[in-house]
C-alpha cells in the first residue's frame, strides 16, 4: 500500500474517531475486505462505536426509568398523603360538626328548665339558632367545594357597583369584629381612585364569597393592628383584588400547601375558631372557574396580603335592583288554604307552627299520593308547600299531576336539595318558586305573600 | 441490508443459519460464520443449539470459524457468551487466522475472558485443545 493510500486511510479513521468525540454515534468505517491490520483496526472502531452507542442507550434508558421511578415515588407520596388529609377531613367534618351540635343539643336540654327565665331562654336560643347557622356553613363549604371539583358550579354574570360590595362587606365584618371580640383591630376597604367606571359585570356573589372567606381569615389570623381589603385596577380587564392583614403570616414551609384541601394552619393564640380547612381551596377554585388568579405576599410575623384578579367586563348599566316590598308587619291571611306536603313530622310540625301566626288554614300531608287526594277531593287549596324527596310519587312529580288538575294552585317547593340546578328543576316541574331548607321564617313569609299576591 | 436468521436444515448434521453454515462433528458444533452477525442470528443460533444438544451425548464443544465473519452486534456477542456458560458447553474455540478475526474474537470474548472460550490462529491446535480433557 502506497505512503498516500496508508495516509488517507488513517486520516478517515481519525476523522470518524473525531466525529465519535462529538457524538456522533452512526459512524461505521468501510472495510476493504483485505483482513489486514487496517481492516482490524477498522472493525475494532466500528465495535467500539457499538458498544459506546449501546452504553449510551443504556444510560439514557436508565434516565427514563429512574425518572419513571422519582414520578411513581411522588405519586405514591401524593396519594398516602391525599388519605391522609382525607381522613384529617372527616376528622375535622366530624369534630366541626359535633361541636356545635353538642351545643344545640345541650341548650336544647336546658331549655325546660328555665322556662320562666325569659332572658336565659332568649340567650340559649340565640346560642342554638347561631350554632345551627354555623353547621349550614359548614355543609355549604362542603358542597361549594365538591361543585367546584366536579365543575358543576355556575357562573352567574350580573352587573353591578364594585363599591357597593365593598361597603355591605365591610359592614358585615365591623359586626363580625364585634361579635369575636377583636373591636381593636381596624377594618379599612380601599377603591381604584383611578377606577371611574361605576358598574362591572361579573359574578358578584362568587367575589363576595372570596372576600369574605379572605377576610374571616385575616381576623382569624390577626392579634393587633389593621386589615384592609380592596382593589385596583390591573390591566384593562382585570381588576386586582387585595385582602391584607398584620397577622401571623405564613410560614415558608405552609405557603406552597395553603390552597390545597383540607390543609388548616394553626393559630395558637386563638383557640375560639375553627374551620374545615375549606377556605382557602373554595376561594382558589372559584377564581380559577372565573378565569383569575390568586398570590400570596406573607411575612411571618408581620402579616399577609393575598391577591386575586378575576376578568371583567366595565358598564355604565346598573344591574336589576331587586325592590325589598317587606313583609306586612301584621299578617291575617285566614281567607287562603295552604297544604303543608313533608313527610319528616319535624319540619311539618314546624312549618304548622310558622303558618299560625299568618292565621291560614292549613292541612296536612306527608306523601304526595294524599297530597293529590286531596286536591281530587276539590277542596279550596291556594297554595300547596311541597316537599321534593317523597316516599312513593316525589314532590316534582306530585307537582306536575296537581298543575295539569289545578293550574290555578300556586306551588312553593321547599327541600334540601340545594344546588341551582335543583331549583330549575323545580321550575321546569311547574313550582312557582323554590326555597331551600333549612329557610328562615320571614323568607318563607315572603315567598307565600309573594305567590297568595297571584290569586 | 441485515442477514437473514432463517434456519434451514441441509442434512442431520449440516444446518445454515442465514449465511452461517452449522455442522455436528461428533461432540463438536462446528460453525462457519460468514458477514455481519446480528442479534437475530445470535438467537438462531442459540434455539438451534439447544435443539441439537438434546441428540448429543455428554458435554459439546464449539469451534467457531470467524474467517469469514463480519462485525458483531453488542446484543449478538452477549448471546455467544451465554452460549460458554450453557450445561451442555465444554469448550468454545474461536478461530481466525487473520487480524480482523482476532479482532472480533476479542469483542466475544469481551473484557471478562471465560476460561472456556479461547481464540486459535490454526484450526489444528484449536480441535487439539478441544480434545483435551
């Protein structure tokens, strides 16, 4: 072999051993099929190069798997730690649940025996009636959050003044300040001065729920000093809402776990409130169907500022004012029937109890077979307060047979089944209006003047 | 383009796999391996063997001619090692008398040198060491 040929030679395998240096693990060198000690060489680079692009694989597949493995360990962690909040959760649901029933029940026992005590009987069922409305937020919080995991929860725009809100919630929570001993601290709301724009249209009850979740929080939270809450204007069309306190803060290790479910922060120098550990995961969840965001600014020790921006829409038109008629203050409505369709004996006796101050006649059914029986029987019934889970024939369905005999008889559907989409139902089925248990007296007063102002 | 695996059976004692020729010498599996040795050739040849040791008596020995033989997958040459630590495997010689024979004996034999696998320059002294006990 010529001097120039041996050269050549060499420099393609220097070359392929260079582009090997760089990766390149594709090259493979010609043989010349003499089997000489160049063609040995050559095979020697070429398995060479076979096997660096074997360990090659093999360690990028051990990445993978490795990988593979790091995600299933955090899954697994993921899911034992998922339990374990759940059963904190029931935990709590249950301690949260028995706390106040313990309560009710107690109060309720003392009851008899103070009798005479008008003072001590106003006192205990001011008491119960507070621990009851407490239990209602709670299954509330509950079924808020489960709506918002199924994504059943709907967005209900309306227009309305921002400022507006801001002044009922600060209203509400120099009560609630009152009412929890913390008269010490401020309470300040802050507008956009910038914001000139009167009306925005988006879901007024879901930014109420927020600020008032935030802020029940914050006084949670908070010893001294001051909580503000309000909003600027961030953009064209998103408003950034801010809830500050001057609290305990919150610490490094917890600001990652805050929104997440069932996760509560403990304040040991207040022992008096307690929560599901809902709060926070309702309040994310609802700004996020809503399309916003949430942040979080803390200090531990010097307190905590959060942040929300939802997407709205600026209007100049005010939203529908819903005219408060009021309830006349003496009610005498001896002239009308109503039938009380319930089967549980409790809230039929309840309701018996209500309706008697109004003077109405009313009668009494705990299925709808009867319930129906009785308006075949033709007596004069004007308005019919039906229960919606029946034994036998269900209250809609009831409702529809009684309409399509008496389409004069206005129907109230009055259940537990609190959701929106109970109360279309209960439309669609023919009721004239819908309230939720448990209702509050002069509510269901309003809702039966409202319907006896038809006939 | 990549050697085919196929097993085809000439004779009792003659098989090819693909362009490798298999031949049983007494106790001994005599291979002539010729061009690239894949992976699936490797597998052939360990289903085959297998299948030929149950006709054969006692211990077997393996003379494998890489004369002709071409370059060897990693994948192929784990195969081939398997082969040494076989129930049935005496002894493997590899023989070659050129450098790129000794060459791709030394990547089958790999850097964990089995004592019962060794590279012969003549096929003499290879069926020699063969017949030693």
């Amino acid at each position: 072999m010529s001097d120039n040929l041996l050269n050549s030679r060499i420099n393609e395998f220097i070359e392929a051993i260079m582009k090997v240096a760089q990766g390149d693990f594709t090259i493979q060198l010609d043989l010349t099929g003499e089997n000489n000690h160049l063609d040995a060489l050559a095979m020697g680079i070429n398995m060479m190069v076979d096997d660096l692009k074997k360990g090659r694989d093999t360690a990028l597949e051990n990445d993978r798997i490795k990988l593979l493995n790091a995600q299933l360990v955090e899954a697994n962690v993921k899911a034992l730690e998922s339990d374990r909040l759940k059963s904190m959760f029931l935990q709590n649901v249950s301690h949260e649940i028995r706390t106040p029933l313990n309560a009710i029940i107690g109060f309720s026992e003392l009851l008899p025996r103070y009798f005479e005590n008008k003072d001590k009987l106003n006192y205990f069922s001011t008491i119960i009636k507070q621990r009851g409305f407490d239990l209602l937020d709670l299954i509330n919080d509950i079924l808020d959050l489960s709506q918002i995991e199924t994504g059943q929860l709907p967005i209900n725009l309306e227009n309305f003044e921002l400022s507006e809100l801001l002044i009922d919630l600060h209203t509400f929570f120099i009560n609630h300040r009152q009412k929890i001993n913390k008269t010490h601290i401020e309470l300040h709301y802050e507008t956009d001065p910038c914001h000139k724009q009167k009306y925005i249209h988006t879901d007024k009850g879901k930014i109420k729920q927020i600020f008032v979740n935030l802020i029940y929080n914050a006084f949670k939270f908070t010893e001294a000093g001051t909580i503000k809450f309000g909003y600027t204007i961030d953009g064209k069309n998103s408003i950034e809402y801010f809830v500050s306190d001057t609290g305990l803060g919150i610490p490094v290790d917890k600001q990652s776990v805050i929104f997440e479910r069932f996760v509560q922060l403990e304040n040991e120098t207040d022992n008096t409130q307690h929560g599901t550990g809902l709060g926070l995961s309702i309040v994310k969840g609802l700004i996020e169907l809503m399309g916003g965001s949430i942040s979080l600014q803390t200090t531990a020790g010097k307190g905590s500022t959060f942040y929300f921006t939802v997407p709205y829409e600026s209007t100049d038109v005010t939203g529908v004012k819903i005219v408060n008629k009021g309830i006349p203050t003496c009610i005498d409505w001896h002239q009308y029937t109503i039938l009380v369709v319930e089967d549980d004996i409790y809230n039929a006796e309840y309701l018996e109890e209500v309706l008697s101050e109004t003077k109405i006649n009313v009668l009494k059914s705990s299925n709808a077979k009867d319930a129906i029986d009785i308006i075949n029987l033709d007596l004069p019934v004007d308005i019919v307060l039906m229960d919606v889970k029946l034994p036998g024939i269900n209250g809609l369905e009831a409702t529809r047979i009684l309409k399509s005999k008496m389409p004069r008889i206005r129907v109230i559907a009055q259940t537990a089944y609190s959701s929106n989409e109970d109360a279309k139902k209960a439309i669609n089925a023919g009721c004239d209006d819908y309230i939720c248990k448990p209702f509050n007296k002069d509510l269901l007063i309003k809702k039966i003047n409202k319907q006896l102002g038809y006939l | 383009m990549s050697q085919s695996a196929e097993i085809k059976y000439v004779s009792e004692n003659e098989i090819w796999i693909g362009s490798n020729k298999v031949m049983v010498e007494g106790n001994t599996i005599h291979v002539i391996a010729q061009g690239e040795q894949t992976t699936e050739m490797a597998h052939a040849h360990l289903k085959l063997n297998q299948k030929l040791f149950s006709s054969m008596e006692g211990k077997v020995n393996f003379l494998i001619d890489l004369n002709k033989a071409g370059k060897n997958s990693p994948e192929a040459r784990q195969i081939w090692v398997q082969h040494g630590k076989l129930e049935k495997t005496s002894k493997i010689a590899l023989l070659g008398i050129h450098p790129v024979a000794r060459v791709l004996a030394s990547f089958v034999m790999g850097i964990n040198k089995p004592n019962n696998v060794c590279f012969f320059s003549s096929e003499e002294e290879a069926v020699k060491w063969l017949k030693q006990s």
